[in-house]
C-alpha cells in the first residue's frame, strides 16, 4: 500500500510503531551505557581498596605505643630470645682503652668551656667550690669526678655499640619486626615534624617539604631501611633479655624509678610501663657488664 493511499488513522499506527522501536533502542543503549558505568566503578573502587590495602600491607604504619609488643615485665611477647638468637660471649668483652679515655686535651677544653660559661678567668678551688659544690669542692676533685664521669658514660656508649654490632640472629619474629618498624617510623616522623617546626618559628619556611625529602629516601628506599635497621634492634632486644635471664637478674621499684627519672617527667605516659621496664633490664644488663669487662 503506498503511502498516499494510507488513511490517517494507518499513518497514526505506523508512527507509533516507529516511536516505540525508537524507544526500545534508547532505553537497550541507556541500559548497556549504566551497566558499563556500573562495572566501571565498581572496578574503579575495587581497585582503589586493592590499591589501599596494598598500600596498608606494604607500607609501615606509624605507631607511638611503644609497648605494644612487650609483657609487663618487659620481656617480648610470646618470644624466648634463645630460640632466635646467636648468644654472644658477654662474659669475655674486652674494650680498648683508648675507646674510653678522657685525655687531658679533652679535659682542658672542657674547663676552658667552663670558665667562658661562667665570664671567669682562672680554674681554682674557690671557683669549684662556689660553682660546682654539687660534685666537687676542689679542682683536684672536679677533675676527678670529670674523668670518672666521663669515662663511665664512653664505656657505657662503647658496650651500647658493641651489643648492637654483634648481636645476631638467625631469624626474628614478624610481629615484634612489624612493631618496631612501626615505632621507629614514628620516631622519624616525630624529628622531621619537630624540625620543620623549628625551622617555621626562626625562618617562617619549613627546612623540608616532604617526609621523603626529609630522609633523603623514597617510599620504597624507606621500608628497605626501616626493615634493615629494625632486625638489627630486634637482634639487640633479644639479646639483653637473653642476657637479663642468663644472669638472673630482677628489676627492683628503685631501678624502674631511676629509668623514670632518667627518661623525663612524661615518660610513663609517652612511653608506658612495660616499655619503662624494658629500658630498665637493658640498663641493668649494661650496669653489669660495665663492672665485669676488661679493659686494655
């Protein structure tokens, strides 16, 4: 039938027809396009969670509980350093004496120090007595009292070192690793925010723009450090403990009180008590071998 010869109501029924095939063929694309919009995003957010647990799996996570991995006697949790660590012959130690000695250089340049501090010209006994009476009340004894001091503290440091150098493990637990990659990454954190703000107060401009500038390391660059460093501390922290036990000691209320004390007014609460007792039995463990080594 041409067209000429439809009747309007023909014509009507045709248009509708086409309307509707139209209709269908907007609505199947509209569809098609949601459906695609659809997977799109969820892809897009599938990949996102990935990408962020990726993230939180490979990446350190900042942490300030520093005793969050210890018991409360400061042993590690669930750890017995003996199944993990290469003993070292901490009976035998022998420090050079030249590792330690306070030279007479060295204490010339440090009463010359003195006397610029206090605007005096000479070092004598009225000048110890008045000024240094908390410690000595002649020049003989002040000196005395500089070199012991001294030497205590560089031998103290010396053996700090020495247990750090040699203590060797043949594998370490993940989770106490995990724990001090996570504080030792608040620790840098801590210095790099501490610094910039230093820096903001006297110039008005931080010293760094970024955390990763700060260290002079990427992201990645980091984590292989973090990791490196950390096995060497929980070397370290098993090994006192191994040495705390082989020994038998026991921490007193009056050697966690002196470890208070030396770490601040805030240090049970920055720290934690378990943390506390942790520093006190390596402080013990260093007390020890600093009365017992030998020194030549």
């Amino acid at each position: 039938m041409s067209e000429n010869n439809m009747t309007k109501s023909q014509a009507k029924r045709k248009a509708r027809l086409e309307e509707n095939k139209k209709a269908k063929r907007e609505a199947s694309r509209t569809k098609l396009t949601t459906n695609l919009i659809i997977v799109l995003v969820v892809a897009l957010f599938a990949a996102g969670i990935g990408s962020y647990v990726y993230y939180r799996m490979t990446t350190t996570q900042a942490s300030s509980d520093y005793s969050a991995y210890l018991n409360e006697d400061g042993t590690l949790k669930g750890i017995n350093p003996a199944d993990y660590i290469t003993p070292i012959d901490y009976q035998n130690i022998v420090v050079p004496k030249s590792e330690i000695e306070f030279t007479e250089e060295e204490m010339e340049s440090t009463i010359d120090s003195l006397l610029t501090t206090y605007e005096a010209t000479e070092f004598t006994d009225e000048f110890v007595a008045e000024n240094l009476s908390e410690v000595a009340t002649t020049v003989e004894e002040y000196k005395e009292y500089l070199k012991t001091s001294k030497e205590q503290t560089a031998l103290q440091n010396y053996l700090i070192n020495y247990i750090s150098a040699n203590a060797s493990a043949t594998t370490v637990d993940e989770g106490h690793l995990k724990y001090l990659k996570s504080i030792s990454k608040f620790e840098q954190e801590t210095y790099y925010n501490s610094y910039n703000q230093t820096m903001m107060l006297y110039t008005g401009a931080p010293a760094y723009t970024s955390f990763s500038e700060y260290t002079g390391m990427s992201n990645k660059e980091f984590e292989t450090y973090l990791d490196v460093q950390c096995r060497i501390r929980a070397a370290a922290d098993m090994t006192y403990q191994y040495i705390f036990t082989e020994l038998g000691l026991s921490v007193e209320d009056s050697d966690y009180e002196a470890t208070v004390t030396a770490m601040g007014t805030n240090a049970l609460s920055g720290y934690g008590k378990n943390y506390i007792m942790q520093m006190t039995m390596q402080n013990m463990v260093i007390s020890y071998l600093c009365e017992n080594v030998t020194i030549q």
